[in-house]
C-alpha cells in the first residue's frame, strides 16, 4: 500500500507539472514542471516508502525458507520498493541542477538544494536496505 500510495503521489505531480500552461517562475514553464515534480522527493514526500522498505526488507529476511511463490513476491516488492527510491534520486538531481538556473535567491534556493539532498541521502539508504534484502532473497 505505501508503495502504490507513493507511486500514485509522483504520478499526480507529473499530471500537475504536465497541466502547467503559463510560467510564473522566471526559469519558464519547464523550470516551474521541475519543480512541481521535485516536490515528490522532498524527505516529508519521501517517508511515504519507508514502511514499504522495512516491510520488504522484514520479509525478505522471514521468507528464507518459504517457497519459490512467496520469495518471488517479496523480491519484487523489494525491487518496486528500490526503483521508487531510484526514481526519487534522479528527480532530486534534476531538481537540484534546476535551482541554478533560476534567479539566485539565498534563503529559497539553499533550502529547497537541502530538502532534496534529505530525500537523496533517505532514497539511497532505502536503496542499500532494498539491495541487501535483495541478496538475502
């Protein structure tokens, strides 16, 4: 369920970055998608994936022994659970590259750079958990 509800969060942010018609950022329209999308890997965004990282790696660890079906289930969950967390790396590195093509604004762009770092450092240790989880599968 957090996973479907996170995937369906990135999915409305796209729909509202893809309605955008008129920019009023001065980066222009695309600058104003970016950032409407970004907001998805921001660390308040992001924890919507965590109970679906510890109920994968939980279950990977329980289901050892079960049979092929249910180890089969729980590594695709743990691989669903990690390509969400990649997804979020890679819109936080567009949102941060995006901020420096913007008007400079200290207070604002230091922020916004430091919430999308958050969400990187919380994607890729979902990542590494996914990853050993994965190994143990």
């Amino acid at each position: 369920m957090s996973v479907l509800a996170y995937a369906t969060y990135l999915v409305t942010q796209i729909r509202r970055a893809a309605a955008v018609s008129g920019a009023s950022f001065e980066d222009g329209l695309w600058g104003q998608r970016i950032e409407q999308v970004s907001f998805t890997t921001l660390p308040q965004n992001l924890v919507i994936l965590v109970p679906a990282a510890i109920a994968a790696v939980a279950s990977a660890f329980l289901v050892r022994p079960l049979v092929d079906g249910v180890v089969m289930g729980v590594r695709r969950l743990v691989r669903a659970v990690a390509g969400l967390a990649f997804v979020a790396v890679a819109i936080s590195v567009i949102g941060i590259i995006a901020v420096f093509f913007r008007n400079y604004d200290s207070v604002g762009d230091t922020a916004a750079v430091l919430g999308r770092i958050g969400g990187i450092a919380l994607a890729v240790g979902m990542i590494r958990l996914c990853f050993e989880a994965d190994q143990v599968t």
